[in-house]
C-alpha cells in the first residue's frame, strides 16, 4: 500500500509541475495586458530619403517615419507617397540651416512635416497620421 502511495505520488508530481509552469506563464501573459500592451500598436510607415534644399541652399537629406495609426491610412499614404515625399521636401525647404540645427530644429522639422502631410490628407479624406519620427538627418552646404 505503502508503494503505490509513492507511484502515485511521483505521477501527481510528474504531472502537476508542468501544468503549474504553463498555468503561471498564462498568468503571466495576462499580467501583460493590464499595462496598456492591449492599445494600438503603430504602424510605422518609412517614405524613403528625402533629399531637399534649405531656403538659405544647403543640401539636406533625412529618412522620415510615419506612424499611420490604422491599416486603412497606411494604405492610403501608400498609394499618395509620392505626394507625400513632394510635401516632406517642401518642409525642408521652409526653414533655414540655422532653423534645423540641434534638437529643437528636428523637432520643429518634424511638427511642420506632420502637419503639411496631415493638411494633405484631410483634403483627400484620409485619416490623419498619428506621428512623425526623423531617423535620419545630414546637411551639406554647398
């Protein structure tokens, strides 16, 4: 009697560390979602380099993200990206080298990019965009 209390025992055991594993990685799991991992995730979009001239000539190239916030204005701003790179150059082309320089400058670069892209497509009747990001930023002076 004594024998088969411990077979028991061990199969109980053998058995229960594993369910007690996969049942505390699940608990885990939904520990996750209770710290916003459930809200929207963004969808970035990259239009490419964009290589345009400060009002005052210096050469500027920069790689510019979107985040679209849903798959219907991603797939809008997909099939308008070359009016998009067109309006990205035109906000290069608004401000000086002086303007762009240091955190500041990016940072008005890429309020004036979001807002020229988000004028645009409220015209058309997308979506607007939900942000900006500058990956990339060079300048050249000729």
């Amino acid at each position: 009697m004594r024998r088969v209390l411990v077979i028991v025992a061990a199969i109980a055991t053998i058995i229960a560390v594993p369910v007690g594993i996969a049942g505390g990685m699940r608990w885990l799991d939904l520990v996750g979602t209770w710290n916003g991992s459930n809200r929207a995730q963004p969808r970035w979009l990259t239009a490419g380099e964009v290589r345009a001239t400060t009002r005052d000539g210096t050469l500027v190239r920069t790689r510019v993200a979107f985040d679209a916030g849903d798959s219907s204005t991603l797939s809008a701003v997909q099939r308008r990206l070359r009016e998009v790179t067109l309006l990205l150059e035109l906000s290069v082309g608004a401000f000086s080298t002086h303007e762009l320089a240091g955190p500041s400058g990016i940072e008005r670069l890429s309020q004036e990019m979001l807002h020229r892209v988000n004028s645009y497509l409220a015209s058309a009747g997308v979506a607007p965009m939900k942000a900006v990001a500058i990956q990339d930023l060079w300048y050249t002076r000729p």
